[in-house]
C-alpha cells in the first residue's frame, strides 16, 4: 500500500530538483567545473540544512526551507554569467544560514526586560548614527539596525506599554530620514504604527503616535532631506530590464550591466535569464513565509514573542511591495533590492536573522504546546 | 568537464526554461498546501487541548447580573482584566474600569498583577495600590481578586507548584479485612453532606471522592426528603457560553 507524500518532502524534493537542474543546465554549455561544483554544493548544502540544523535547533521547517530556496535562487541567477560571483554568493548565503541559527537561538537567551531593550536600542542607533556619521561605510547595517529597534520595540512595549516603547522607534526614524533612506524610514514607522495598533490596543497612544511621525515626515520634507518623488530613467530602465526576456527569459545569456540599477539586486538578473514567470512565481513564494510568520506570532503565548514575531514579519514584508512596485515604475521610490534576493552580506545576514528569530519563536511555541499536551495526559 | 554541443544545448535551454517555470509553479503550490497542512494539523491539535496555553481558570465567587457566581474564565499567560470586551479577561461588574490590570504569569512565582492608576485592585484582602512594592502579593492557587465589586478566585493547572495553602499527605490506611459497615441512623442535627459544596476544593480539604460519596443513593435513600437540599448548586458556567447567549440575542 503506497503512503501519500508529505507536502514537506515534496516541497524540498521539488526545491532540491530545481536547484540542481538550474545550475547544471549552464554548466553543460562549456563544462565549467566551478558550475558543476556548485549545483553539487548548494543542492548538497540544501539539503543538508533542511535535515541537520533544522532537526538540531527545531527550526521551523517551512520558514527554513523557503529561505533556502530563495538564498538558491540568487546563487541560479549569478550562475549563467558568471560563476565566481555565484560561489561568493554561496559563501554569503552560507553566513546567512549561520544568521539564522543565531537568530533562533537568541529568542531562546532573551527577555522582555530593561536590559534587553536598552542593549538593542543602543546598538541600533549606533549603528543609524554610525552611517549617518560615516557617510562611505563600505557595509550598509541599516537591515540589522531595523531589527534590533523591532526587539527594542517589543521589550520595552511588553514591560512598559505603548508610550515607553515608541521613542526608540521615533529617533531610528529620524536618523533614517537624514539619511535620506525614505523606504527604511516609512518601513519602520509603519512598523512601529501597527505593532502599537495591534499589541497595546490604545486608540488615543496609535493617533499621538501617527501625528508624531507625520509630524517628522513633514518636517523632512520641509528641511529637504525627502527626496523628491519624481519617476526618474532608472524606474523605466528597471521596468524594461524586467520584461525585456518575455515570459520565459531569452536564448541569449545576459550578463547584466548598468550602473543605474541597484547593484545588489538579483531579480533584474533573474528575470533576464529565467523571464518574468520564474521570476513572478518565486516571488509569489514570500506570500507563504509572511503568513508562516503571521501564524507563529499568533500562536505565541508571550506578548513579547508575538509582538517580536510580528515586528519581524512586518520589516520583512513592508519592503517587498515597496521594492517591487518601484522596480515596476508604479512607485516612484529609490530602487531596493528584494529581500534574500541581493548579494549585499548585511542584508542577507540581517534578513537571515529576522527569520531566524521566527523559527525561534515558533520553536518556543511548539515547546509549548507539548507542555500542554503532557498537562492534558497527565489529567486524564 | 562534460559539456554538449551548442545545438543540444539550445534544445536543452529551450526546453529548461519552460520547466523550470513550471517547477516554480508546483513549488508555490507545494509551498501554499504545507501550509495549510501545518495549520490543519495545528487546529486538530489544539481541538484536543483546549485549555492549551492557559495556566488555570478564574472561577466567580462575587459579581452581579451580567455576571453569576460559578462562571468560570480560562486565564492566558499575560493579559489585560476589564470592563472592556476587548480585554482579555471581561468583568462587567460595578467598580471595574474598562482596563482595569494587567496580569502575567511568571513560572515559578504566581500570577503577578499590575494595576493601572487609580484602580482598586485587592489580593487576598491586600490592596495593591498601597502595597509595598517588594511585598506586592502575587496571586497562587486559591488567591482571591477583588476588583470593584466581583471576587475571582484563582484555580491554577500547576496547582500543587504554586500554592501558598499546605497540602497535607495522608498515609493509606493499612489494609483491613472487609466487614460490612455498621448501620448508621440518621439524626437531624448531624451535618447534611448534600449542603456542603459539591466541587471539591484542595484548599478545603474535601476531595472530589468525598463529593461523589456524598450523593451516593445509598446514603440519600434514609435521608427524610424534608431534610433534602431544595436547590443544588448551579452548573458551572464557562465566560464564552454567556458571551454566545449576548450574540444570538
């Protein structure tokens, strides 16, 4: 009698499969051995993580495995053109899964307390003032920088409600605002908004919070640290690099070069290669990690976990439409690279992070609910 | 290395592109129905536990019209008590703001009550408000709250870890030979076991054995009727079944 596969296996099965495939298929055009070695290494790697960490550190397989896909799928788009950057990608990628492990085990270590809050919130306006200080920093923090104001956030709004915890959240913004980093500014007070709203529930402290960060956004623009939001050339370069493949990507192999496209950013290279509908159905794969990310912030018992989980799923996901509705031209924002798409280290690293802190958390909550089923057998 | 020709490769590029395509499509289709399986597997799971992730009930000893002795309310770790129907714990009760205190439970200690300024908050007969801060009480199984003028006493699953009440452990009887007991008449000024409580509490010392006993239609039959109880006590009421009587009127 033949048992019906898992959706997990199939999952992974499929991923492992693609994977090995996409890399192969370049390395028949020359044999390149780098490209043999890579569709080894990071299928073997692929797989290897959704066994041995996963099963070690009860991570939240379908978090996990998502974001190896993704971290893959930067490495296939640097493949066809040039396989050096690929394997730096995979090294990258591979400090990024130790990222993630970090992230899960860190939930574990802290606590909602004065401590934990006053930690992160130092070391994340450090790190903002740092680059504002610091103007040709060769590693943009501004990603873990976020993060670390999102734990600051959910400690201080656990211990000490809704007003203590907004003034963090307030001078990150202004110090991204004078930067000039629009995006990451609006990500982060909206962030903070929405936490506010859903975990403390006071109308009155989510408008004084709004008028606040009106207020700043207002005042940025008058002092002219906006940007003025005008659709330049590169959101029409970004619009036509995107759909110049057609749908399934073109004969021709394209090396990507222009300077006007952000350089971090692999999906323009991806859909050159792959064409929009490889691109749009991996991307269509964030869907399920921001509703993975949803339901382990539901299902968690503490408030500092559900708040952390949903400050961690909010950074994440505010950024995707923004990115991807300024690479298509609709918005005329700065173009960003898309999240686990980019072979910028601190981003891939701090990204990593934030979803390790969501397999954390939803470790935890598995935890949790075997004490409960243990409790339950025992009153029986 | 091994490589191929340009004409197969083209046909395999070809080829490549539309299933690689379709290979994402069944990725984000695999993807969608783990998801759903996880939370499918979630909901049966927690169907079977439906006290998973509370750490007890608060039972009503005091409160009013909209809300009868003997309702019963699960407690989550942390969360806010009120008036409010958005708060956690909803007490309708005179004297009860609309966020009254926040509670939180810290394994190893109780359950540790905040309350917010300038609301009356007592446990066990300790007002909160002017209690030091390093002899704020905490509330342990069997502690009673009094907030406004609803009394809520505090029935823990960890019981026996968090309590402040002595539990006394009796040694089991050595075993006797089996003799038929000795008929017992019945007189009116003994104690009516049918008029004490019927849920048995730790703290009181009346086991859910000796309940039990107490309804045995052995021991009811020589009771007069006159000395029967006339009323037995209300069932007991879970918070939800009142909140679903609210909705459907």
């Amino acid at each position: 009698m033949s048992k019906k596969s898992s959706p997990r296996f199939r999952f992974v099965f499929a991923a492992a499969l693609l994977v090995l495939l996409a890399l192969l298929v370049p390395a028949l055009r020359e044999g390149d051995q780098r490209l043999y070695l890579l569709a080894a290494g990071v299928t073997g790697a692929m797989l290897l993580c959704m066994i041995i960490p996963a099963r070690l550190f009860s991570l939240d397989r379908l978090i996990l495995s998502i974001a190896l896909y993704l971290g893959a799928v930067g490495i296939i788009s640097l493949a066809t053109t040039n396989p050096d950057a690929a394997l730096m990608q995979l090294l990258r990628c591979s400090a990024g899964v130790v990222a993630l492990i970090i992230g899960a085990m860190v939930i574990r270590i802290i606590s909602p307390s004065m401590l934990t809050a006053g930690i992160s919130s130092f070391l994340g306006l450090l790190l903002l003032a740092g680059s504002l200080l610091v103007q040709d920093l060769p590693f943009p923090f501004t990603e873990a920088a976020l993060i670390l104001m999102v734990i600051s956030f959910s400690s201080l709004l656990s211990c000490y409600g809704g007003a203590a915890a907004l003034l963090p959240g307030i001078i990150g913004t202004v110090l991204l605002l004078l930067q000039g980093m629009t995006v990451e500014a609006s990500v982060l007070a909206l962030t903070v908004l929405l936490l506010l709203w859903a975990a403390d529930g006071k109308i009155g402290l989510v408008l004084a919070a709004l008028a606040v960060f009106a207020a700043i956004f207002f005042g940025a623009a008058h002092f002219g640290y906006l940007p003025a939001f005008i659709p330049g050339e590169e959101h029409a370069l970004s619009l036509s690099t995107l759909v110049s493949s057609g749908l399934f990507g073109s004969e021709t192999v394209t090396d990507l070069q222009n300077s006007a496209l952000p350089a971090s950013s692999l999906v323009y290279l991806l859909s050159e290669n792959y064409g929009l509908v490889f691109t749009g159905l991996t991307l269509f794969l964030y869907l399920p990690l921001m509703l993975r990310g949803t339901s382990v912030a539901g299902s968690a018992r503490a408030r500092f976990h559900a708040v952390l989980a949903l400050g961690c799923v909010l950074i994440f996901s505010l950024r995707i439409p923004a990115s991807l509705l300024s690479a298509f031209g609709v918005l005329p924002l700065p173009l960003n690279p898309l999240p686990l798409l980019t072979d910028s280290l601190p981003d891939l690293a701090a990204q990593m992070l934030t979803l390790g802190l969501l397999c954390g958390i939803s470790s935890v909550n598995e935890t949790n609910l075997a004490e409960d089923a243990h409790l339950a057998m025992l009153a029986k | 290395m091994f490589s191929v020709s340009p004409e197969i490769y083209k046909v395999i590029t070809q080829a490549s592109r539309y299933l690689f395509a379709f290979f994402a499509l069944m990725l984000l289709l695999f993807a969608l129905s783990w998801l759903y399986d996880e939370r499918r597997k979630r909901r049966e799971r927690l169907r079977y536990l439906p006290e998973a992730g509370n750490i007890g009930e608060m039972v009503v000893i005091s409160g009013s019209d909209q809300l009868p002795v003997d309702t019963w309310f699960p407690i989550p770790r942390e969360g806010i008590l009120g008036s409010l129907r958005s708060c956690d714990l909803v007490v309708p009760c005179p004297g009860v703001h609309a966020r009254h205190l926040a509670f939180s439970w810290q394994d190893g200690t109780g359950l540790i009550i905040k309350p917010f300024p300038g609301c009356e908050t007592f446990v066990d007969g300790v007002s909160l408000i002017t209690a030091v801060k390093s002899e704020m009480p905490v509330m342990v199984h069997g502690s009673c709250l009094q907030v406004g003028s609803a009394v809520l006493r505090l029935q823990l699953l960890s019981a026996l870890e968090h309590t402040n009440r002595p539990f006394t452990v009796t040694a089991p009887e050595p075993f006797l030979p089996f003799t038929d007991p000795p008929a017992q008449e019945y007189r009116p000024d003994q104690p009516n076991p049918m008029n004490q409580p019927l849920i048995g509490n730790p703290a009181d010392g009346l086991s859910q054995q000796e309940s039990q006993n107490a309804l045995d239609p052995a021991v009811v039959s020589v009771i007069p009727e006159e000395h029967l109880p006339v009323q037995q006590t209300a069932p007991r009421r879970k918070r939800a079944d009142r909140w679903k009587e609210d909705f459907s009127e």
